[in-house]
C-alpha cells in the first residue's frame, strides 16, 4: 500500500511538472494564435474545445503511466547497446558543442522522417491514427499519442541517436528542439515560410500530412527538416491548407474510444482472416 502511495504521489508530482512545463509554451501559442488570426483564432479556439480536453486526458495518461515504462525500456536499450558494443565510437567532442547539438537533431529528424514512415504502414497505422483524429488541429494535437505509439516513437528515435554515439546531453537537446517544434507545427497558421520552407518544416507544410484524405499514406513526414521530405520524395505543399482534417475510420472522439481502437482494428482483421478462411481449412 506505501509502495502504491508513493508511486502515486511520484507520477502526480511528474504529471504537475508536465503540465508547467507546457504552461510557457501554451501561452506562446495562444500570442501567435491570436496576433495571426485575431478574433477568428477565438472562434477556432472553441470548436476545438472538445479535442483539446481529449488531448489532455491522453496527456496525463502519458505522463502518469506510460512515462515510467518509457524509462525502464530506454535504460534497458541503453544497457543492451553499451553491452553488445553497438554504439560507433565516434569523437563529438571534437566538434563545438553547437555543431553536435544541431546535428544531433538533424539525425534525430532524419531517424523520425524513416519512423513515421513506418507508422503510417497498414499494420502500424491504427495506434498513429489517434494521432491524426483531430478535426480541429491545434497544438495540442502534437501530445495526442496512443501508448502504443508513444513508447515506439520514444524508444526508436532515443535508440538510433544513442547508437551514433551522441552523449547524453545531445539527446535531450534533440528530443526538446523536437517536442516543442513539433508542437508548434500543429497550430492551425497559413505559414509557408516562403524561400525557407525548402529547409524547415512549416505548420501549412504539417498540415497537409493530417488532410483526411491522406490517411494512411500521406505526404511531409519531417518533423523540423524538410529537406528529407524533398530528398525522398513526399514533400507537398501547394499553399496553405484548408481541406478537410481528421480520419475516415469512425474511432470516437474521447479518450476511451482512441485507447480501444487498435484493439479494435487488430480484432476486425483477425475476424476478417477467420471469415475469409475458405470452409474445412485447418485452424
């Protein structure tokens, strides 16, 4: 019972610095928001209400329960790669810290453009379509994961990027410049960055990736970088985008319905394959 006591009041106290934590940039956000759209940013502020308390509820999740498997199952590959000899010895010390710092991100965005990829495959796609429901994207939408999904994220990206060696300090630096750059891209902004958008990843850019029409397959998978999305052809960015957001699949709007979908799609093709069984096969 003390055990429980304490693990509870540890994840409280995780959840409670989370959520400071996102207080700075929520409020960036909402200046931007408003200072791009004046009233009308109030008025998508509000049809988005019912997504953003989702997103909440699917962050506090995160944070309480799913953020200490997250850190057995990183030590665990830390362990595993120092022991079988797997990480290159390469000297970043040579370099000036900036340089190991913006290339750290760099291949951090290069290992998640390959990722999320990955995710949008038909088997993977179910748990990283709660990522996409939103209808009314906002930046919140960056912290709309299923468990699933986020512990795959976390693990893949933090295990490739120890693998080349970087120390632990760059890591942080690339999972920080990630996370909250990551957020901003999913305010509802017009932004193209005109000449820049061949280099960076624009919130218009990030917006064609969530078009309900895209689901499943899709287009501007970098995070920060889009050259990677150039160099291998699923950069699109026609303009800013003003088509329609979301998924086709009806996975329901609150927070139980998006934690029981990929339960629910696994269930639906395992009937389907029972089904489609041609009669007398052998089970």
């Amino acid at each position: 019972m003390e055990h429980a006591a304490t693990f509870l009041t540890a994840r409280l106290e995780a959840l409670w610095a989370a959520l400071s934590g996102l207080a700075l940039p929520a409020l960036i956000f909402a200046a931007i928001a408003l200072a791009a759209g004046g009233v009308e940013a109030l008025r998508k502020a509000r049809a988005a209400a019912g997504e953003v308390r989702t997103n909440a509820i699917l962050f506090a999740l995160d944070i309480v329960f799913v953020t200490p498997l997250l850190v057995l199952l990183l030590a665990a590959s830390g362990a595993f790669i120092q022991r079988h000899g797997l990480s290159l010895d390469l000297d970043w010390g040579a370099l000036p810290v900036w340089a190991v710092g913006l290339t750290a991100v760099f291949a951090g965005d290069f290992i998640g453009y390959w990722r999320h990829r990955l995710e949008h495959v038909a088997a993977l796609w179910p748990a990283h379509a709660i990522h996409h429901s939103d209808t009314c994207m906002t930046w919140t939408t960056g912290v709309r994961f299923h468990p699933f999904n986020r512990v795959t994220t976390a693990l893949i990206d933090t295990s490739f990027l120890a693998m080349l060696g970087f120390p632990p300090w760059a890591l942080v630096v690339n999972g920080l410049v990630r996370h909250y750059y990551g957020l901003f891209i999913h305010m509802d902004l017009p932004w193209t960055y005109g000449p820049l958008r061949r280099v960076f990843v624009s919130p218009a850019m990030h917006r064609w990736h969530h078009v309900r029409d895209a689901e499943g397959g899709g287009v501007n998978f970098a995070t920060v970088f889009s050259v990677f999305d150039q160099a291998f052809a699923t950069y699109y960015v026609p303009g800013p985008c003003t088509a329609p957001l979301g998924v086709r699949d009806a996975i329901g709007r609150g927070a139980l319905a998006q934690l029981a979908w990929p339960f629910q799609a696994a269930w639906a093709w395992l009937t389907s394959r029972r089904v489609a069984r041609p009669a007398g096969a052998a089970e």
